[in-house]
C-alpha cells in the first residue's frame, strides 16, 4: 500500500496531462470565425489527428468521453495538476510519462476515471469493469459522489463478492440514496 501512496502524486500528474493533452485535440463547434494564424493552427491540428492511428483515435475519443464524464471539481484540480506538471523539469516529465508508460492498460484506463476514482480503481476493477451501456453513467455519478470510506468499502465487497452475484450488486448500490450508502455497504460486508 505505501509504494500505491507514493506512485499515486505521478500518477494523478500522468493522468491530468493526457488528459488535457486528449482535450486539446478537440475544436470546439460554433466558435465564431477564425484568423488566418487560428486556421492555420486549425489546419495543423487536424493533420495531427488524421496521423494518428485508429488505435491511437480510439484513444483519444476515449480520454475525452472520461473527461467529459468527470465532476467540474476534478477537472479543475487534473487542469490545475497538468499545469503543475508542465512546470517541471523536461527529465522529470520524461521520468513521469515512462512510469506511465509502463503501467498496464487497466491501470492507465482506471486513471481516466479520475484522481479520486483512479486510485481505487485497482479494487473497484471487478465491479466496474464490464458494465452495460445503460449503467456507465449512473454508476459513474454513483462512485464520484460516494466519500472515501464508501469507496473502500466498496473495494473489498467487490473482491468477495462473487462474480455471478456482481451486476445485482452494482444494480443495488446504484439505487442506494446518498444518504443510506455507508450503511447499505457496512450490511453488504457483514453477510
């Protein structure tokens, strides 16, 4: 668990910058009409996206539907986090983004969800990891508004819940009010 404490600065500063690097890649509809240097940059910006691989556009369309998903507060502090980031030495980014690089794909996809919901990813990953279409957001508003203490709890009844029994799970903990959670999960881990 410490090393998790001690990687998670990085990763959040990992995370926030590929996320707004992602972001960045998006031109905004309806903006009034653009200089000559605006439509160059414009330009420029949609040969990058064209040499991109599917793969990479899958990406990138990936990032942004996370971002979008994220509570305004998180964005805030992952735009805050990026302009930290930018600030640090070239070796110390370099440093940064080859961690990052090294993590594997369900980690990095886990910080998508954000700082807060990144960090119990590892935990949460068996009962949100294959979610139908029409729960994805519901549950998503469910776990960034659910406290700490929520979360860990969650963690664990996710590991020793069984597989078969998790979409029940997942369906109930979506439906639990706010204000009835702490207690709907503290009764889930004494059965």
């Amino acid at each position: 668990m410490r090393r998790n404490r001690a990687v998670r600065p990085t990763l959040v500063l990992l995370a926030a910058s590929a996320v707004v690097a992602g972001i960045a890649m998006v031109a905004t509809a309806a903006s009034p009409p653009l200089s000559p240097a605006q439509q160059e940059a414009l330009r420029t910006r949609i040969a990058a996206w064209q040499a991109l691989t599917p793969d990479s556009r899958r990406d990138a369309r990936a990032q942004m539907q996370a971002w979008l998903q994220l509570p305004p507060i998180q964005q805030a502090g992952l735009r805050a986090s990026a302009a930290a980031f930018s600030q640090l030495p070239a070796e110390q980014q370099a440093a940064m983004r080859v961690k990052f690089a090294a993590l594997s794909g369900e980690q990095k996809h886990g910080w998508r969800l954000g700082p807060v919901l990144g960090a119990y990813y590892p935990r949460l990953h068996p009962l949100i990891a294959y979610v139908p279409e029409a729960e994805r957001e519901p549950l998503l508003r469910t776990l960034h508004a659910m406290s700490p203490q929520e979360l860990e709890l969650l963690g664990r009844l996710a590991f020793s819940t069984p597989p078969a029994e998790r979409n029940a799970l997942r369906q109930a903990l979506i439906r639990q009010p706010p204000a009835d959670r702490l207690g709907w999960l503290m009764t889930q881990m004494d059965r």
